[in-house]
C-alpha cells in the first residue's frame, strides 16, 4: 500500500477501479483498511473492501472489491496527509516483508509497491535506502539492478541512491558488468530475446580524451568490450547528452546509465505519467510506481493513477510471461522489442 500519509491509497483505489487492471490480475492488497478506505473515497471509487486475511483473491473475484490483508491499524494521527510517522514507516516496512514472502512462498505471483517515503521507513529504524534494496536483502542478498521502463524508454542504474559524491568511486568495472549483465539477462528473459543495450559515460563528451576524466577509458569501456566477449549486444560508453535522442527514437532496448538522475531525468521526462519501476535480479517479480509520496497532492484527488496501473499491468504481465513460457525461455519477439512491456 506504500506510505499511508502519502498517494498511495487513493491511486492504488484508482487502479483497482479499472477494469484494465482487474481484468488481468487478481489484486491483492497489503495494508491499512481505514489508509484504504480513505483513498477510496478520495478517489471517488466504487469499492468495497473485503477482508482477506488468510487467502488470496478467489478465482473469480466480485467485481468491485478490494482484498485487503490488514497488516497495521493505524491511528488517525499516524496517516495524517503529508505528515510522515514512524509508525508510518514501520507499516510500509511490514506490508513489503509480507509481500515479499508471499512471492517466495508462491502464494502470489508477483507485487507491485506504491510509493513510501525513505525517510519514514529509516525513522522506524529500517536503514534502507529505497524498497529495491530492502527487497535485494529479504530474497537472500541478490544482486539488484533498478529499471525504470517506458514504450519510449527503459534505463537500467550502475548505481541507485547514493550521494553524487559517491558516484565515481562506486563505478568500478565489476559494477558496470554486472549492470550490463543483468539488464541482458532480465530483458531477454521478460521483454525481448535479444536486447541492444546502450552504455553511457560518467563524464561529459566521455571525457574528452581524459580532459575531463578517465573513468571511460579505465572502467567503462572495458565493461562494455567483456561483456561484448559474452555475446552481449552491448555498446559503449557513448556520450549522455545525445545518446536518449537516439534512445528514445527506438535505438536501443535499454540504456545502462552511471547514476540515478542520468537515467532518471530523461525517463521521467518521457514517461512521468506511466513509467514503472522493475527491480531486476531478485527472484520474484517486483514492479512498483516511477513516483514519489506526492505529499502536496494526497488527499485532492488529484493524482494520477496511471503508472500504479501501468505497474500492476506489467506486475501480472511479467507472470503471465513465467506462467506460459516457463522461467527460462524469453519472449519470443525478435530483435529489438516493444518497451514498456
Ligand atoms: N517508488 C517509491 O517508493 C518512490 C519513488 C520515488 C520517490 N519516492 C519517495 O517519495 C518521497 C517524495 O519524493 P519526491 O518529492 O522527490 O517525488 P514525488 O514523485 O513524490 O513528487 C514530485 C512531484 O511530482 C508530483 N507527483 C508525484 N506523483 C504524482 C502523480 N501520481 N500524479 C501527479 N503528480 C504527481 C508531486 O505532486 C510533486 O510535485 C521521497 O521520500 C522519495 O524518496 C518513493
Ligand atoms: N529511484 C526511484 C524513483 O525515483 O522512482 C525510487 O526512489 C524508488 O526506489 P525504490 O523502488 O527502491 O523504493
């Protein structure tokens, strides 16, 4: 349900209003029934909730439901809009363990978050960064890597939510292989047999002979001509300022970006409304929402719900892909592949 004092009850109730969404999935939602039938009413929804505290949705759910495990009770001063608590934090933290353990158990075949605030969670004493970490730790310590994708765009991060300061010391070679490696492998495995992938240069004009750095030539490049030996379609490392145009206009599957706003500017740019947020690398199937908490707007109405929907779709797409094609075989599409799904 993500952060009660935040959007993510009322685009959640948004989403399951849409039949969209509840004609290919069975939703079952981990949360809070007063944060839930608060973002019901905001959002004008035709809803009921009906407590399932045990069970998943039935195989033909009655349209116009929630199901909803209650997994905190919060009090009227613990999710008051815009305000963070750490009781808050502390229920987004158990409403992602419980979703993470469903998927491991198999009880549900994928999870889609709505948006928490990092800072409730860290004030609860749960020191994580963001959900892709905490998930990384609570499916057995996998090496993750953050995509964001589009039709337009998919960018996938060398490093995710960390100081700039901290970037060029955190863009090792092992790193930017093993970003390359796991795009390839995520990609061919749920969106397209065999992803083009783009690798971008930390610096400006990728650094310019060394003028303005070397981590191209030290680190980047040979990244990217290992992971080539492997039979990765991969090139690299090509200037940031450029490289999206061409990106965007179908160039490539994914760009592997250096850091969080390189990536994160253009795709949101281009898809602010229905970006989705996968994590790569854990072994369940975890989407969420390419947005914040939007304090300033919880509780208008006024949020869009499109890239909870667009999360969730992906979310039983993804496992409709496992379902049918078994866990090992990738899409059939051929080179190059539709984004966003
Ligand atoms: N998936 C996640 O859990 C997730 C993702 C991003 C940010 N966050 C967290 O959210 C908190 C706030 O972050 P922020 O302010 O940088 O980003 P934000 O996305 O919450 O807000 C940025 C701007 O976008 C607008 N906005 C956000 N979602 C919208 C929607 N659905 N419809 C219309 N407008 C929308 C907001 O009103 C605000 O003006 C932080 O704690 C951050 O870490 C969580
Ligand atoms: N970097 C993400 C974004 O800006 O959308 C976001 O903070 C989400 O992170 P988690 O999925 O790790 O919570």
């Amino acid at each position: 349900m993500g952060d009660p004092s935040g959007i993510g009850p009322e685009i959640i109730a948004a989403a399951l209003a849409d039949p969209a969404v509840t004609g290919i999935c069975r939703p079952l939602v981990l949360g809070d029934r007063v944060a839930i039938e608060r973002g019901i009413a905001v959002a004008g929804a035709q809803l009921s909730i009906v407590s399932a505290p045990d069970l998943v949705p039935p195989v033909d759910p009655a349209p116009g439901t929630i199901y909803l495990r209650e997994l905190s009770a919060l009090q009227p001063d613990q999710m008051l809009y815009g305000r963070p608590t750490p009781a808050g934090g502390d229920a987004c933290y158990r409403y992602i363990c419980t979703a993470a353990g469903l998927c491991m158990d198999g009880t549900v075949a994928a999870m889609a978050t709505a948006p928490i605030n990092k800072e409730s969670l860290n004030s609860a004493g749960h020191q994580f960064p963001g959900h892709t970490e905490l998930l990384a730790e609570l499916t057995g310590g996998h090496e993750v890597v953050m995509m964001l994708a589009g039709d337009r765009l998919r960018v996938t991060l060398v490093t995710i939510h960390e100081a700039l300061s901290r970037v060029p010391e955190l863009v090792t070679f092992d790193r930017v292989l093993s970003t390359i490696r796991i795009t390839h492998d995520s990609l061919s495995r749920w969106f397209c047999k065999t992803p083009r992938l783009a690798v971008l240069a930390l610096n400006p004009h990728c650094g310019e002979g060394g003028m303005f750095g070397d981590e191209e030539t030290r680190i980047i490049a040979p990244a990217v001509a290992a992971a080539r030996e492997e039979g990765i379609d991969a090139v690299g490392p090509l200037s940031a300022d450029t490289l999206f145009h061409f990106a965007a206009q179908g160039g490539y599957d994914a760009v592997v970006c250096m850091y969080h706003d390189q990536g994160l500017i253009p795709l949101k740019l281009l898809h602010f409304d229905d970006g989705v947020n996968v994590t790569l690398g854990l072994p369940i199937i975890r989407t969420s929402v390419d947005h914040g908490t939007a304090y300033d707007l919880a509780g208008t109405g006024k949020a869009s719900p499109a890239s909870m929907k667009a999360a969730l779709v992906m979310a039983a797409q993804m496992a409709q892909a496992v379902t049918h094609a078994g866990p090992q075989d990738p899409s059939p599409s051929g080179r190059g592949c539709p984004k966003g799904g």
